[in-house]
C-alpha cells in the first residue's frame, strides 16, 4: 500500500467517526426533544404554535437521515477501494464508485444539506399535499418524515431544482 493509500485509509476512519458522532449526537437530540413535547393529541397544535422549536426538531432529525446516507456512502465506497490523486485506483482491480480525497472532504459536509431538507421537505408537504396531517400530525410521522428528508437531502434537491428549472426555464 502506498503512503497516499494510507493516508486515504485515515482520512476514511475520521470521516466515519465524524460521521458517527454527528449521527448520534443530532439523532438522540432531535429523539430527546420530541419526548418532551406535551405528549397529548395536538402534537400538530403544539409544533405548529412553536415554529423555532419545530424547525429545531426537524433539522436536526434530517441532520441525522443525511448523516446515515454519508455513513453509508463513506463506507461503501471505500469497500469498494481507493481511488489516489492522480486517478488510478487501488486495488487495481476496483470498480466503480470508491473512495478519494475529494469525496473525503465531501462527506464532512454533507449532514449539513439534511439539516436544510428535513424541515425543508416538511413545508413543502404542508404546501402542495393534499394531506399534509398524514406526515406529521405525531411525533413519529414528523420524524420519519424529517429523517427521510435527511436520508435523501442530495435527491430532494435535485428534484426542487428541477422543478424550478421546468416551470421558470431558469
């Protein structure tokens, strides 16, 4: 192995305990806070009369969902193997997406878009569904629902951006 793969390889285990830490601290902090909302049935009345404390709720909630699809994105690639510098691949024999210092750089950053997509898929809910109660009149549909606008932040706002692109041909 070379001294860059090694670097690689170190640069992979503090991305993955970065990503580990701000997965556990905003999941379990986004979880805290919903069990200690008034737990009656106008938890649609309680978040929606708290807009900061929703917002909060929220982002840290997609935090979390964004956190996991870096994890997992983080690790995947680098099972799949290293890619250095100047592009070649180690093993040779790798395929497809693996890990390099750019996407290194990247997944550091990456939680941060979830933070942003979770109350943000949330409010568009509440604007173009037909239903919107059904994803967060609990505290576990606002929370799926958070988590999953995490989950799929990059996906979210490919499709916003899309849509802007298609209606104002911007």
């Amino acid at each position: 192995m070379t001294s860059e793969a090694i670097e690689l390889a170190a640069l992979e285990k503090d991305v993955v305990r970065y990503l580990v830490a701000l997965l556990l601290v905003s999941f379990v902090s986004g979880f805290v806070l919903l069990v200690f909302l008034p737990a009656d049935h106008s938890f649609a009345t309680v978040v929606t009369n708290h807009p900061l404390g929703s917002f909060f709720i929220e982002a840290l909630i997609g935090f979390a969902g964004s956190a996991v699809a870096a994890l997992t994105s983080c690790i995947n690639r680098y099972a799949a193997g290293l890619e250095l510098d100047d592009g070649t691949k180690e093993p040779k024999e790798a395929k497809g997406e693996t890990f390099n210092r750019r996407m290194g750089r990247a997944f550091y950053t990456r939680p941060f878009l979830g933070f942003v997509a979770g109350p943000v898929l949330i409010w568009g809910l509440e604007l173009f569904a037909k239903n919107p109660e059904a994803f967060v009149s609990s505290r576990e549909r606002l929370a799926f629902t958070a988590f999953m606008g995490g989950l799929l932040a990059k996906s979210v706002f490919d499709v916003i951006k899309n849509i802007f692109k298609n209606i104002f041909k911007t």
